[in-house]
C-alpha cells in the first residue's frame, strides 16, 4: 500500500520496522515534523541514532528488537552510556529512552541523568497514557 509522503507530516507516533527489513530511518525522517513518539524496531546503523535530532518534537524514543527470542539488547550498556547522554543533548525535547535489553523486558533512561529503570513488560513501553493532544 502507497501512503503519500504529505500524510507522514501528521504522525504522532511510529513503529518504524519489524520482521521484514525497513528502510534506514533518514528515508522518512523529512516527512516527520510532529512526531512525538518513535519506537524504532532494529538500529540498522549506529548513525541513526544521531539522525533523530531531526525529529524537532520527538518526546519518547523506544528501540526494540524485531524478536523477543533468543537476544538481548540491540545495544551493549557500554553503547548505552556513550550515546543516550548525545541523543538527549542533540534532541531538546527528548524526555526518556526506552531499550529493550532482553525478551519482553526494556530498560528506561531519562534525560537528567538518574539511573536507568528496568521495565519488566513491554506492554508498559508499548501501551502507556503518552497524553498527547
């Protein structure tokens, strides 16, 4: 199915992925001024990370394997406090980063600092209140 990309530009919230492959995420990264919440299904390439500053609204980032079978995270805790404190300089209204680390279960990190929080469930990532209007 063809969506134009003039229908993009209202997006609130996206799963970009899932079990087939996606385009790498600076294809449709023009066509999102409004997004707030982004769950980004597979990290392709470790630049992408860095192109979600281009998402001037982007509030909620969740990056989530494309399987709950048999992985862990998509990065290492390593990779995790290299690059989240960037993300959240280089995305201004970034509130928390949602990880999956293993299963069902992701990890939460938060633009001030404090430590991360374990998030046992993924229904608790996936289906919260966001209060978006």
């Amino acid at each position: 199915m063809y969506i134009p990309p003039q229908e993009f530009r209202r997006l609130r919230y996206l799963s970009y992925g899932g079990y087939f492959g996606r385009p790498l995420l600076n294809v449709i990264l023009p066509h999102l001024p409004v997004l707030d919440v982004l769950e980004l299904v597979d990290l392709h390439l470790i630049e992408e990370l860095g192109w979600l500053a281009e998402i001037p609204m982007l509030r909620v980032f969740i990056l989530s394997n494309s399987s709950y079978r048999d992985r862990g995270s998509v990065l290492s805790l390593e990779e995790r406090e290299a690059y989240f404190p960037q993300l959240f300089e280089s995305c201004t209204n970034l509130q928390h980063i949602d990880i999956n680390t293993e299963g069902r279960a992701y990890q939460r990190w938060f633009r001030d600092g404090s430590a991360p929080s374990d998030i046992p469930d993924v229904d608790d990532v996936l289906l919260p209140e966001w209060h978006i209007s």
